[in-house]
C-alpha cells in the first residue's frame, strides 16, 4: 500500500511519528507533502497551500506510482483520533479484500442538505483508496470540488457554514480561535469537504469505515470524548 501523509509545520518529532505510523502499514517510506510553503525536510513534497489540504491531496493523486492500494491522510490523525484504532480499521478495510472502485472515509451524518450539501458526507483527513480506477475517480472528484470555489453560494448554506463557525454547539462546531483568516479558511474547507463528497456519492463511489467494522462507531464516540476533554484541558 502507498500512503500519502500530509503534514503542516516544520517538526522532526512530528516525521518520525508520520514514519512510525505508516509503518504499521508496511508502508516505511510514505509520501509526505508539507504544506507549510516553507524550509521542507530532506525527502518532503512541497505543498502550496492554494486550497489548504485539498490541493495537497491533488499532489498525492499524483505522486502514486503503483496500482493500489493507496491511503491519503493528514496529521490531525494525531491531534483530533485515535492513531492505532485507525490502523486497526486500515487494515480491516485490506482483509475484507472489496476490490469494487470505491473511496472510503469516516464519515458525517447530518439531518440537513442544501444544494451545496449531503446528509452524509466524508471528513476531509483521510481517505482509503483500494486500486487506481479509484484514485483516478477521487482525483476528478477532488479537481471538480476545488473548480467550485468562488462560485455563488445559496444563502442558507452560507448560513449554515457561519453558525457552524461563529456559534458552535456543545457537540458539533468549530471550537478553535476564530480570527477573520481563520474564518475564511475554514469556510473554504467545509465548502471543499462537501463538494467533494457529492461529487463522489453522484458517482456511487462513497464509502465509510462504518461498513467494515461495528465498532466504527465506537471509536468515533471515543474520539469525541478525547477531543473535548482535550478543549476542557486547554480552557481550563
């Protein structure tokens, strides 16, 4: 398996425990793209950072040499999961041996769409990608998603996006500091993160680790409580 990790930030500390990871995927020399748009570390892609994660994930697309399977993944797999409960559902997803194009997440689940948005859709960390007709079909996705940009938004889902932002709630929202560049970056993200989603579940390609395993939804909840009690400890 060919595993694409992207990472912001220039961290030694940070490649090594990228390194380790991956090897737990017999993949002991992943690609890894940094988009910082600074100093890169011996053997990293450079990234530009034009539509943040997503256009690295356009360097990954094509960066794969072999026919698959391939893992494309960012480093808030340290910061927001649970590292080794990943690899256990990765490695799952390869027993299971579903060979059918198909792009597989973690994925979200909301009472609400728009024209803009799904009821479900695929968090934009990582996605599973099991031979090359797929990443083929995730790279024209990704390409479709990202020309979307700047394009007229409806106003609810503009709405939306800003009480997501500006007014979270205890369970779902933006919890970080949110500064006027930081707005802006993460409206663009979750217009991104939708619009990719629908582009692969209009092609009949979208997946969820949730079909592997049952204990999916375990780990989710647990990421959760890790993630809030993580927001209590820094606010308290």
């Amino acid at each position: 398996m060919e595993i694409a990790f992207v990472k912001y930030g220039t961290d030694y500390a940070k490649n090594r425990e990228i390194i380790d990871w991956c090897s737990k995927l017999n993949d002991t020399d992943p690609i890894i793209i940094n988009n910082n748009l600074s100093a890169l570390m011996p053997g990293e892609l450079p990234g530009n950072n034009s539509c943040f994660e997503f256009s690295a994930y356009q360097i990954a697309v094509k960066a794969f040499k072999s026919n698959g399977p391939f893992l494309i993944v960012n480093d808030t797999v340290f910061k927001h999961h649970l590292p080794f409960a990943w690899i256990w559902m990765i490695r799952k997803r390869i027993q299971s041996k579903i060979d059918t194009p198909s792009i597989w997440g973690d994925h979200r689940k909301e009472d609400i769409a728009f024209p803009e948005k799904d009821k479900i859709f695929l968090a934009s960390w990582i996605f599973f990608l099991p031979d090359r007709h797929s990443l083929e079909a995730f790279g024209l996705a990704l390409d479709t998603a990202i020309k979307q940009v700047g394009q007229p938004l409806s106003d609810p889902y503009k709405n939306y996006i800003h009480q997501w932002l500006k007014a979270p709630s205890l369970l779902s929202g933006w919890k970080g500091n949110m500064d006027e560049q930081t707005y802006q970056r993460k409206f663009v993200s979750i217009q991104l993160e939708h619009a990719l989603s629908r582009s692969l579940s209009a092609a009949g390609l979208l997946r969820s680790f949730g079909q592997i395993t049952y204990l999916y939804r375990l780990i989710r909840i647990l990421e959760r409580i890790r993630y809030r009690f993580n927001l209590v400890s820094k606010n308290g």
